[in-house]
C-alpha cells in the first residue's frame, strides 16, 4: 500500500515563487508521486493508488479513498483533497485553479466523502459534496460546484460557476437541471463508493 506523507517543515499548500522540478517517487509499485514546490501528495495508509496514476503536489487521500489506473492528479498550483471512501476511476484528470497558469488566483478541487467520479471525468477546480456521483467522461469546470446527493449523467458538461443542487440530476452539454433524484438513485451512489472500498483492497499488494 502506498504510504507518502508530506515532509517534515514542508508547507501545507504549493509554494508558488520557487522553481523546483517536480521529482517522482515509488512505494511498493502504488502508483508514481511527484514532489512540487516543496508538497508531497498525503496519501492515507488505508488508501488504494494504483501502479499507473500520477499524483503531484498538494494531494491528500483520506482513509479508503481510490485513485485507479492512469488518473492524473495535479495538485501544482493548489490542493487536491479526496474524501474518505471516494474513488477516482480509470482515466480521469483532476486538475485546479493557479494564477500562475493565467486564473485569476488560485482555486483548489475538493470531492467530499463516498463520491464517485466516473471512467476518464474531468474535474478542474470544483467542489463535489458528500455522496455525489459524476458520470463517465463528464466534465466538471472551475467554479462549479456538485451539492451532496446529486448526481451528473455520463458525457455531461458543467460550466463553470455552476450548482447541482442537493438532490438534482444534472445532464447535456451544457449540463442543465433534468429532475431530482429518486430515493434509490441515492441509495446507488452510497452502494457504489462503498463497493469501490472492497474492490480496492482486491487490487492492493499482497492480496490472494
């Protein structure tokens, strides 16, 4: 299991004014961690990273959280914070907001707990509440804002600025309001972070 903690004396958030090259590390084949400006990606022991994702800068994963095969996380202009119990699919970048790369001043991404970002998403400097689940190959722009028990269908683009409200199902491009979610729609993104949990550890080193 990765297990990649931030360095004694490193700051808790990027240090933008310096010029440091990012450097990779490697823990037990779990996935490849860069340092950047000084921030080392926090990874929880409980934690599921896979061989092929990259995870950069100011990342944490909290407890049970999975970030799976060829995801990219970048926390290099500000933090990337993983939820307890959430995953990361397959191919989904995770970026943020940094007056270096011309934002006006820099933005984190949050995802809460029991959060399911679906196959090769995109999430660019937004926050996705508590049990929020975004589709496959949805977009999720700067500024946006998932509330918890919502939902955003496969292919969807959420513009920036933008807010599903707690209970909404969002869809199109633009993603727009559709209806609010069924009971057992809610109860889906529960079941499907919690099975993500168990999937992980079947993936993770020394399992049968």
């Amino acid at each position: 299991m990765l297990v990649l903690r931030r360095a004694a004396g490193a700051p808790s958030r990027s240090a933008l004014g310096t010029s440091r090259v990012a450097r990779p590390r490697r823990a037990q084949e779990r996935g490849v961690t860069f340092e950047h400006h000084g921030c080392t990606p926090d990874v929880a022991a409980a934690a599921f990273c896979a061989s092929t994702a990259s995870v950069v800068g100011d990342v944490a994963l909290a407890r049970d959280a999975s970030v799976w095969y060829n995801c990219v996380l970048r926390g290099d202009g500000a933090a990337i914070r993983i939820g307890a119990r959430s995953n990361i699919q397959d191919g989904t970048v995770v970026h943020v907001d940094s007056d270096r790369l011309g934002a006006k001043g820099s933005r984190p991404t949050i995802v809460g707990e029991d959060v399911t970002v679906g196959h090769m998403a995109l999430l660019h400097a937004c926050t996705l509440g508590d049990r929020s689940f975004v589709g496959m190959s949805a977009t999720v722009m700067s500024h946006a804002t998932m509330e918890e028990d919502s939902m955003l269908a496969a292919g969807s683009l959420l513009t920036g600025g933008k807010t599903v409200g707690a209970g909404e199902l969002w869809g199109g491009r633009p993603a727009k309001f559709m209806r609010r979610l069924k009971p057992g729609e809610i109860d889906f993104i529960v079941e499907s972070a919690a099975a993500y949990v168990d999937f992980a550890r079947s993936h993770a080193p020394g399992d049968a």
